[in-house]
C-alpha cells in the first residue's frame, strides 16, 4: 500500500498538520523537525499525488519572489516578460509572482535584500544574485527552511539551490573568440569589460574569451579591464580613459551591459575600426549593430530564462521536491544585422 502523511505522522510522532506544512514547504516548523519528516518520507517510499498536488494549489495561494538587478538594466525587460508569460499560463494555480530590484551590485544590497525576501513567506524565490560567500549563506539559509530557491541568468552554484536557469558563460566567451578569429584573426589588444566580478556570470564569459583566443592560438595583449557595474556613464568615461591612454587597443570584449557608452567613446575617439564584441539584443546592441560599429552579437534567450525560472519551482512545488530539477541552459545564438529580427 502506498505510504501517506498519516503514516509519516505516526512514524515521526507529529501530527498531520505538521507533515503537511513541511511536504508543501510552508513555514511555522522547527527546522530539525522538517528534515526528520523529510527523511522518512524518503525512507518510507512516499510518492506525492501530483493530480491530488495540483487540486490543492487551485486552493492556496502560490507566491514567488523574483530577485533582479537594476530596473535600469534592459536586459531585464525580457526576462521580466518571461517571468510573467509563466505567472499567466499557472494563474489556474493560484500562482502570483512579486519582483524586487537589487539597485547595486555591492554584497550588503544583495544579502539586505534576500534577508527582507526570507521574511515574505514565499512558496520559492529566483535570484539573479551576486557569487559572494555572503550572499552564499544568505541564500543557503533560505534553501535551509525547505524554500526552493532557482538562480537565473548567472549561477550561485554553492548555494544550496535547486537548479540553474540561464546560459553556458564559457561556450557563450569562446563562441565570440571564434567569430572574432573569422574576421579579425590578427594580433589583438584588447579592453575587456565587466559588469561586475561578483557576477559568476561576468567572470565566466571573460574567461572563455580568453580560452577561445588560446585554443585559436589568436595572439593578445589585455591592455586594461574595466568593471563598469553595468551602467552605460561608467562605461563612457573608463572607455574613453582607457582608449587614450592605451592607443593600441584593437579590440573591445563588453561582458554584460554598458553597450551603449562603450561605443559612444569609441565614435568620440573616432576609432571606428575597433572591433567591438557585445552580447545580447538589448536596443542599443541592435542600433550599434545595424550601423556596422558591432560586428555581432550573442544572444541568451532572456524570455526563456524568465520562463524557465518560474516553471522549475513550481514543478519542484508540484513533485514535493522528490525529483531533483535539472539546470537549464538556453541556446547561445549569434546574430548579425541580417537575423537580428
């Protein structure tokens, strides 16, 4: 006979309430007690009734909580759409979804941040977060209180997270050393851009740059690094410093976002033949691209990385978390001014 939360109540000397909250990850039980439930459940074979799951998520209100940079950010618009595409196709669920913006990328904002998320009550959170120890301990607390939690768009593989929803960083970086290899297969002296080096996302793409330009045997220099926080007026002004202060410079590897100042110091420099390598169809990736200033662009499927994010935790809600989620990688696509439609 299959087992049931009245067996598991009896075999862990609790009362069935106590059962249920924690196999529908609700809070208000001790967290030693929770994961003693959870081990026998596991012992004793239970299978959740995922038609009898779903019934009762029509019943209850389902609540996620979505941690995202900078509303400033374009990048974010389509992953918001994504995000909110999944919110409309579970609403028959009782599913809802509240977003909230981390303005920086500094350790405090972010741990601040998921400590308030923490205190919502949310049935699962996905956060495109900073890879930081800090952070790291904040969000394995979260996991620690049987709240599944889902990184989007950059990973925090430390963390106690359920499973990954974004793009392959290192294939994404190395499949922009190939294209340049196409067209620019000379020696390069190179500016390479962050966003920031807590980003796991950020550090991955340059280090894949790099591995690609080695595996071409493509000769380089990295003649300075920048870390613009994403934002399109430090771009601007450390661009402009660096071009002139290092003549040089051939090429440009724009890691995350900061498109748009990037190129406007180049056309300000009038170095127009740099070669400029962006990510992305954000509107000034493709305004830059049209114009010829940027060669092509690598997309990550954003939408689908929103989408993604929402349905792998209320899957997981759904199987009870007995199945373990697999990551997620969306294709890395390249796009010239052709296909950029």
């Amino acid at each position: 006979m299959p087992v049931t939360i009245k067996d598991i109540a009896k075999a862990a000397g609790v009362s069935r309430g106590t059962v249920d909250r924690v196999l529908h990850n609700r809070p208000g039980v001790n967290a030693q007690v929770a994961e003693q439930i959870r081990e026998l459940a596991q012992k004793m074979g239970f299978v959740p009734n995922r038609a009898g799951k779903i019934l009762a998520a029509r019943k209850q209100q389902i609540k996620f909580g979505c941690l995202l940079p900078d509303k400033s950010i374009p990048f974010f618009d389509d992953v918001i759409k994504g995000i909110q595409r999944a919110q409309r196709e579970l609403l028959d669920y009782n599913v809802s979804v509240e977003i909230v913006h981390a303005a920086r990328y500094d350790t405090e904002t972010h741990v601040k941040a998921l400590q308030s998320m923490a205190k919502k009550n949310y049935s699962g959170l996905c956060v495109t977060t900073l890879d930081t120890p800090q952070v790291q301990l904040e969000v394995n607390k979260i996991a620690q209180k049987g709240i599944p939690v889902v990184s989007v768009n950059t990973d925090i593989p430390d963390s106690g997270r359920i499973c990954y929803v974004g793009t392959d960083y290192q294939r994404s970086g190395q499949a922009a050393a190939g294209m340049l290899n196409l067209i620019h297969p000379q020696k390069l002296n190179a500016l390479i851009i962050a966003g920031s080096y807590n980003i796991r996302g950020h550090k991955e793409r340059i280090k894949g740059f790099l591995t690609g330009l080695d595996a071409h045997k493509i000769e380089y220099d990295v003649c300075a690094k920048i870390e613009s926080l994403d934002s399109d007026d430090v771009s601007y002004k450390e661009t402009l410093r660096a071009l002139k202060e290092n003549p040089s410079i051939n090429c440009i590897f724009i890691a995350a976002a900061g498109v748009g100042g990037v190129c406007r110091a180049v056309q300000d420099c009038g170095k127009e033949k740099i070669r400029v390598l962006a990510f992305d169809t954000v509107p000034q990736v493709i305004k830059y691209l049209n114009s010829g200033l940027i060669d092509f662009t690598i997309d990550q499927e954003p939408e689908t990385q929103g989408y993604m994010g929402i349905q792998r935790l209320f899957s997981w809600l759904m199987e009870e978390g007995k199945r373990e989620p697999q990551d997620y990688i969306t294709k890395t696509v390249i796009k010239i001014a052709e296909n950029i439609d």
